[in-house]
C-alpha cells in the first residue's frame, strides 16, 4: 500500500496550485489524483482566460479577498514563464440607462477591493474599444487580462513534476474513504496524512465520504461559446462585458479576445443535466434525474435560478445569441461568427435546504481533510493566493 504526506484529488487549477504552494512551505510527500488521463480536462483548461479584476464580489466575501491577488501572482507567473499574457484591460457597456446605477455599484465594489477602475463616457470607450457602445457611461477595468488556461496548467503540472516532489497518478478515480484517512482507488489503497479534496464538479460527492458537503449539491450550468472569423477578429481589441445581474453568480454573453488573439463569444449558463454534458446528450448518466429534480425544485422556490431557466437556454438558438452580443458593438453581423468546438461545464453549489445557489467560495475541514466545495469563478484568478489561504489556514 502507497503512503504519502498529503493527497490531493483533483488536476485542474485549484489542486495544482495548492500544491505548488505546498512546496515552497517545505512539503516533499505530495500526491495527485484525478480520473482523467491528462490535468485540465475540464474547468481549468476550458475557461476563457480571463484574469478578473474584483469587480463582481461583494467586499469582505472569500471571492473578493482573492481575486485581485491571485491576478497580479498569476500575471507574474505568466511573464516569468514567459506564456501568453494579454493585458488589455475591459470595458463594462451599458445597454439602458435602468443599468447604470448596477454600473456604479460595480464602480463601488471593484474600489473597495482595490481595482483600478474608471467610469467613462462614450467618447473615452470609443478610444479603448472602438467597436463597443454603451448607454452614456462605461466602467473600464485597467486590471482585467487574459492568459491561456492550458499553457498554464500545462506548465504548472511540468513545475510540479520537475520539483521531485510530487507523484502524479492521473486515470485514477477516488471510489471511497475510510478510517486514518486510508482511500480507496480504483488502482488500490493509498493511505495518507492529509487528504486535499480539489475535485471540482465532483468535490460534493468526494466530501460525503468523509462527512462534508452534507445540505450541498453541485449542479452543472454549461457554456457554450462561438468565435469572429480570423479576417473579423480586429474588431475586439480586448474585452467587451455587458452590466450583469449581480444577483445571480454568471455574467452575460461578452467578447473575449484570447492571448493567442482569437476573439471569442460566450459563454452561455444553460442548466446541464449531468456534470460532463458537454454535448446534446454527451455526458448524461445515471445522475441526470438528481440533477433534473434539483433544477426543478430550484425553479418552483427560487425566482434566481427561475430567471436563468427562462433566459439562458434560449441561446441555443443563434439569433438569441447573435441578439445578445449585438447589443454591446456597433457593428456586428450574423456572417462575422462562426461555430467553436469550446464548450465548458460550470458546477455551482446549491444549499439544498434554503434553496439557494451558494455566492462564494466554500470550504470544510478537519484536521484530516479540506473540502473545497465550491471554487466557481474567479477561481482560476485567485488560484495562486487561493491556494496561500488554504495551505495558511488549513495544512499543518
């Protein structure tokens, strides 16, 4: 039987840095784990790699402590590895005037986090982002970049393995834990002193084998997102967002322009109905119904979620779509987009008794284990300050 200090399960960005901060406290004993046969198969390699800024959180929540950090870490590690880094900040357009007082809130927020960040007029966001239109003001984020998800997980993972001190044994799925922290594999038993529970959209049914997560249920909203034409990709320079629902945790149909420059449109937040349904019917299992009846009891008792039902699976169809991201540019035609195989699942955890979607990050622990429950957006941003809190707070 393998023994090792510490067990992390889960290979997407959460359980890589955490490790890699493991190591710069001393740790030498570290085991990865994850079902897949190659990290970032999911979340972590097909977000659309923005770094965010501390625009959206509430001060004082664990989202909001991070998230500004995290950017500036994850910016210096890209310059230092020498990966793709575009800052070109991002402009907040307003389609109605009814949005500009969420517009200052957002102004509010983002100050009281520490991000730089301005409310402009029309004039100044048509020398930022010529393309995009606005409702009288706009708020420009100076922090905002984006970076390539897989290059880093990529060279995050080949950091970890070079340092000699952390095994890998990817196609390895979690089955169950028993006493003194001994885990069973479906490669066998592995016995360790901590165990790290990184397993994102499975991470609530990880923690229910050591008495966490209980009252919590992940359930899987999925984003689809299409791309302009290569000849149309210089009418984005950077990133166009449209004012959200700061109620709810998604964040509208915007452009993206990646560090490789393509641009991107996307994604939608469309209730899935299985973890891995990244298709039509791809990824459905025997879950589905759970899933089917969590989102049906979240219809009927929360106007929230109810709104989403209504809204998001609508874009679908392309001329919903289309209509969306029209009304943040000036100039956009149906001809100028084209179809994308990108697609991403998004787990967002539920309180099952109040009904409610969960706002914030969430942890459980004891001193033989740490849960994170819920690591939805910005957890790629605020993964390497993230990853500080937890091993601080949690790993002794």
């Amino acid at each position: 039987m393998k023994t090792f200090e510490i067990m992390i399960c889960g290979a997407g960005i959460v359980g890589l840095t955490i490790a890699r901060e493991l190591i710069s406290r001393g740790h030498k004993d570290i085991l990865i784990i994850d079902k897949e046969t190659e990290v970032a198969k999911h979340a972590s390699g097909r977000n659309s790699g923005v770094l965010h800024a501390g625009i959206y959180y509430a001060p004082g929540s664990l989202r909001a402590k991070s998230c500004l950090s995290g950017n500036f870490k994850m910016k210096a590690y890209c310059k230092e590895k020498g990966l793709p880094l575009l800052e070109s900040g991002k402009v907040i357009v307003a389609k109605n005037e009814s949005e500009i007082p969420t517009l200052h809130e957002l102004y509010d927020r983002a100050t009281a986090n520490g991000a730089k960040v301005e409310l402009i007029g029309e004039e100044k966001l048509s020398q930022i982002e010529p393309n995009a239109k606005t409702c009288k003001q706009a708020l420009f984020s100076h922090y905002t970049a984006v970076v390539d998800p897989r290059a880093v997980m990529n060279s995050i993972y080949n950091d970890l393995l070079q340092s000699g001190k952390v095994t890998f044994m990817l196609g390895t799925s979690f089955i169950t834990a028993k006493k003194n922290n001994l885990i069973i594999t479906d490669k066998g038993e592995i016995s360790c002193g901590m165990f790290i529970n990184s397993a994102g959209a499975y991470s609530d049914k990880v923690a229910r084998h050591f008495g966490f997560g209980e009252g919590y249920q992940l359930i899987p909203f999925k984003g689809i997102y299409k791309k302009l034409k290569k000849d149309k990709a210089d009418m984005i320079r950077g990133s166009i967002y449209p004012v959200p629902n700061i109620k709810n945790p998604f964040l509208g149909i915007h452009f993206t322009r990646s560090a490789i420059g393509d641009v991107y449109l996307g994604p939608t937040a469309i209730p899935a109905f299985g973890r891995e349904n990244y298709g039509i019917l791809a990824g459905l299992d025997s879950e589905a119904f759970s899933i089917i009846l969590r989102d049906t009891i979240l219809f009927m008792k929360n106007p929230k979620f109810r709104s989403i039902a209504f809204e998001e699976p609508r874009k679908y169809f392309f001329s919903c779509f289309f209509n969306d991201a029209k009304e943040l540019v000036k100039e956009l035609s149906p001809d100028d987009i084209e179809s994308t195989p990108k697609v991403g699942i998004r787990p967002q955890l539920v309180d099952i008794k109040r009904n409610e979607l969960v706002m914030d990050f969430l942890i459980e622990s004891d001193d033989k284990s740490v849960h994170v429950l819920n690591a939805i957006s910005p957890a790629f941003t605020s993964s390497m300050f993230f990853a500080e809190m937890i091993v601080d707070k949690y790993i002794h």
